[in-house]
C-alpha cells in the first residue's frame, strides 16, 4: 500500500480527521506498525480502509504496540474527505459514525479472514480487531502527539496464585513467590521525568526521557498481581523492561535500590530481561480537553524528536 503522510486536520473544504478507538488481540499480530510479509494491526485496518474508500489511508496511532500486545484503549486517526465521510450512510443511517463502525466492522472481518486470522463462520465469535468508536476529531488533534499519558497494565500469576488455563493467553506465570511490597518499593523508586535508557531499546536520533506517573503493583482476590505503568510516552520496549527487572526484585533476587540503580546507570545490558509480550494491555490513551489538544501536540513536537 502505497505511503502516506497524515493531513492536517479539516479545514474548510478540507480533510476531516477521524478519531478511532480500537482493540485488539495482539496475539495474532506481529504488533501494530506496517511491517513488510507480516500481519499488523495497521496492515488489517489499512487493508479495510482501502476496500471501504477505494484510496490508501494512512493511519496514525497513540501508542505503537509490540507483537503480541495487545490494546482495549488504542486510539488512532484517519483523514477522509467530507463526502467520504458523510456519504459513509448511503442513506441507511442518519449518523455518519454509525454507519462506518457497521461497514468497517464487516470489512475488517472480511480482511482478518483472509489473512486466516479471521472467525471463520462463527458468528457469535469476537473478531481479533474492534473498530469501537468513530468520531470526528477536534481541530489540531493528532492520535499520538496530542496524547497526555498511556497507561497499560500486565497481569501476572506466581505460585501463590494458581494457574487458571483459561488465562493462560493473557497472564505471566512466574514460577518464584513475589512480595507485592518490594514490587512497590522499587517500583516508586522510577517515578518522574527520567533518562530511561537502562529500560529502552535504544532507536539513532531518539531521546529516552519520559515521565513515568504511576508505576504499582497490586495483588486480587483471585492472587493475581497486575501491574499498572503510566507514561506521558513509551520508548521501544521500555514496559517490559520496567516489568522484567522488577520481577527480579519482587522474587528477592536483587534489591529495590537495584532498579534505581540501574536507572542512574543509563545503560541497557543483558541484566535487562524483557518480560514477555502476551500479559501487556495497552488501557488507555488520555488526551486534553478538545480546545487544548492542537496546543499539546505543538508542546509534544518540540520536545521530542519524530521517532521518539
């Protein structure tokens, strides 16, 4: 599919930017991003664009998720003309936005099918990507820039809390008790505006500075520890580095003070274990109120370098 840059939003007689909410079950995808022979969220969704509009659309994410991630909060935008947009009814539907999540949800299945990652002839079966809102978007709303914080979260079980198969896809088995106390304690020890390079895979021209907000850990009822990391962004692999080093002090393998530490040291080595993909949801992409979202993404902009 041929690539495209995003368009500035509507203007009159302009494009109208669309603001899209997704989930996924990033399980069957090789991430998000467009990757060349491989199954990505964006190829499916691109793919359905381009059978629903008869052009290239190139879509634009708030959070690039990893293969096997998956996402119940992931936003992104599209730009379409007003009369795609308006004429998405035909006449059935009074409500443009109902009539695109009727019609991209059967072409995005269609899509899933062909690439074998589809339901099949299951009808009551969830298809792997949902298109679940569909609205048309502030002025100067970008997905990605204009976003103020994501938070995901991770589940994981360790002995204390059984294995239930049918959490098997979604849950970490760690097979060491973890103490939810120092999980904390160094947990608290990462918060604030931090150079995260010991946690992220380093990308040439890319800064490694993000503010992490909220880092904790949480035992359920069920004993089942999730965890919830929130960032104004995320550098490549930086989550599961946080988690996969954590994990090492929740065992009592290494002290709390060891993930400040490392975090001092601004470098990544083989200490860095990545946890695995399949417990991380990807929750939520927080943006400001609608007058205030054309500002943020110029803040965010000349902060940041494009790849960051």
């Amino acid at each position: 599919m041929t690539s495209l840059e995003p368009a500035d939003p509507i203007g009159d007689g302009g494009l109208l930017r669309i603001r899209l909410g997704i989930a996924y079950d990033g399980s069957l995808f090789s991430g998000w991003a467009l990757q060349p022979g491989l199954i990505t969220v964006q190829g499916v969704l691109e793919e359905a664009l381009f059978t629903l509009l008869r052009r290239p659309v190139r879509l634009t994410v708030g959070g690039r998720t990893d293969a096997g991630v998956h996402a119940r909060g992931q936003v992104a935008h599209a730009d379409l003309t007003e009369a795609e947009w308006s004429g998405m009814a035909r006449g059935r539907d009074a409500v443009p936005a109902r009539a695109f999540l009727r019609r991209i949800a059967g072409t995005v299945n269609r899509v899933l099918n062909s690439t074998g990652t589809g339901s099949g002839t299951v009808r009551s079966m969830v298809p792997a990507i949902v298109v679940r809102s569909a609205v048309p978007a502030p002025q100067g709303f970008d997905a990605r820039f204009s976003a103020l914080w994501r938070r995901y979260s991770y589940a994981i079980a360790d002995p204390g809390a059984g294995q239930d198969p049918l959490r098997r896809k979604t849950t970490l088995w760690y097979g060491a008790p973890l103490d939810v106390g120092l999980l904390n304690d160094g947990a608290g020890r990462l918060l604030g505006m931090q150079d995260f390079a010991a946690f992220c895979k380093a990308r040439e021209g890319a800064t490694t500075i993000r503010e992490l907000q909220r880092y904790e850990f949480e035992r359920g009822s069920d004993g089942i520890i999730t965890a919830t990391v929130q960032a104004d962004a995320f550098c490549h692999n930086m989550v599961r580095a946080l988690i996969g080093s954590s994990l090492r002090v929740g065992s009592g393998e290494m002290p709390p003070s060891w993930l400040a530490a490392r975090l001092a040291a601004r470098v990544k080595d083989a200490r860095s274990i990545l946890a695995a993909p399949h417990p991380l949801v990807l929750e939520e992409i927080a943006y400001p109120d609608d007058p205030h979202v054309a500002a943020r993404a110029e803040l965010t902009r000349s902060r940041r370098t494009p790849e960051a």
